[in-house]
C-alpha cells in the first residue's frame, strides 16, 4: 500500500513498447551481418538468414585479411586520426577566438562559419575536385584529409562555442592578472573545461570521415590510398557478390567506431544535451 501522500505514476507501456521495437530495429540488422559473415557463400542462398549458420566457419574473414584489409584500414587509420585532430585543433581556437573577442567582427565570422551547416557535401563536389586536381593533390590521402576538415569545422565550432561560453568570465580574467597570455588559457583553462565538447566532436567526426564514402571516390584512384568504405567493392566479381565477405569486412571496419563510442558514450551525451541544450 502507497505511503499517503505519495503518488505512484502509472507504468508507461506505449513508451516501453516503442522502446522495444526500436530496440529491434537496430539489434536484427546486427544480428543478420554476424550471423551471414559467418555462413560459407554457397550457404547464404540456401539457409534461413535469420537462423544460425549450420556450419559456422572463419572463411569470410581470412579472404577479408588476405585482400590488403590492413592496408585499407591503416589508409582509414590515418586520415581519420589527421582529420579529426585537425578539427578539434582548429576549433576549439575559432571558438576561443569567437567567444572572447566579443567584437562585431567576430559575430560575423561566427555566422559565415554556421552557413557552412546549410550546404551539402554533394553540391561542392565539382569545385572540391577542381581545387584538389589544381594543388597536386589528386589520388593521395590529404585528398580526403582536407575537405573532411573543412566540412566538420561549422557543426564543431557550434559545439565547443557553447561551452567556451559556459566558462566564468571571472575564471578568465583572474588567468589575465597572474600575467597568463592566450595560449596558456586555452591549454590550461579552456582544453580542460572543454573535453564534453571536444570527446564529442572527436567520436561524431570520426565516425563521419570513417564512414566517408563520396570523397574516396572522387578524389582517390589507386589502391594504395583506398580506404575500408572503398574496400568493399574487392569483394564484389564481374557476375556475383560474396555477401559473406562483404559483411565479414563492415563488421572489422564497425569494430574501431564501436570501441570509440564506447569509451566516449558518456561525453558524447553530455557534450549533446549541454551543447544544443542552451
């Protein structure tokens, strides 16, 4: 019996239900790449897909690692881990930069930054591709580094500016007294006060250039700079596709993303819900 007083709030079984299904929207596809990553490919035409493998078998993933994945997934290594420090580098100094100055000037800067959030990747693709032909750029990995840079810079600084502003003000100007310069304050005080943001900015950007598929394919040519979203396509012959290993493949490339989200979930809430929640 409910204590007096106290209101006992009634079950929500239309939410629970809805978080069920959403639950099972996102475990079965899940479920269905491991489960067909480890079928043999003659057995994927003639088992159930949904059922386990009759006969589970590490093939798909020898054939992945015997086709130059490594090399692919160091190509993707390196321009994630680039790109994104560049994008946080450059951000949080833009941010530090609009919020402090406090200027006209700055104000502008800030909303020419935020006009890049209104223009789609596939309508710079021509004068992106002009520009990296005319700098010799072509078919190498800063082909991929440098438009994935420009294009998370606007949706990163609109993260870090937020909690850039949340800082004291009081907290700057005593720096200020003991004689501390800008560098100092943005080492010390701001990366410190800042890392919600920039944790989130980090797994949010990586997962988009990780992921990147248009750039690799306009910008790169050659193996040797081929990335894991281009990768799949070895997998695919001149009259069939082996599904196995094509699955076999996005489950190594999801592994890296997965343990960076995990690691990282808790900063990514807070960096969200702080950053578009004030």
């Amino acid at each position: 019996m409910a204590a007096p007083g106290v209101i006992r709030e009634r079950p929500n079984v239309i939410g629970a239900l809805g978080g069920l299904l959403w639950l099972l929207v996102t475990i079965v596809p899940v479920y269905y790449l491991v489960l067909t990553s480890l079928r043999r490919q003659q057995a994927y035409y003639a088992e159930n897909p949904l059922l386990p493998p009759a006969a589970p078998t590490l093939g798909a993933y020898r054939l992945v690692l015997e086709n130059d994945f490594l090399r692919y997934l160091t190509n993707s290594v390196i321009v994630t881990v680039v790109a994104v420090a560049l994008v946080l580098a450059t951000s949080l100094m833009a941010s530090y930069y609009l919020v402090r100055s406090g200027s006209r000037l700055s104000r502008g800067v800030l909303s020419v930054v935020l006009l890049g959030l209104a223009i789609p990747v596939q309508a710079t693709i021509v004068p992106v591709y002009y520009l990296i032909v005319r700098l010799g750029l072509y078919d190498s990995l800063f082909a991929l580094i440098l438009p994935a840079v420009a294009f998370a810079i606007p949706i990163s600084v609109l993260i870090i500016v937020n909690f850039v502003r949340d800082i004291p003000a009081e907290l700057f100007e005593s720096m200020h007294a003991d004689g501390a310069g800008h560098w100092r304050i943005l080492h010390s005080l701001v990366l410190p006060l800042s890392r919600p943001a920039l944790v989130t900015v980090g797994v949010y950007e990586a997962l988009q250039v990780w992921n990147g598929f248009l750039f690799p394919l306009i910008l790169t040519q050659s193996s040797s700079v081929r990335v894991l979203p281009l990768s799949l396509w070895t997998y695919q012959g001149q009259f069939a596709v082996n599904v196995p290993a094509v699955l076999a493949a996005v489950t190594l490339s999801a592994l890296p993303v997965l343990a960076a989200y995990i690691v990282g979930r808790r900063q990514i809430v807070s960096g969200l819900t702080a950053g578009f929640g004030k």
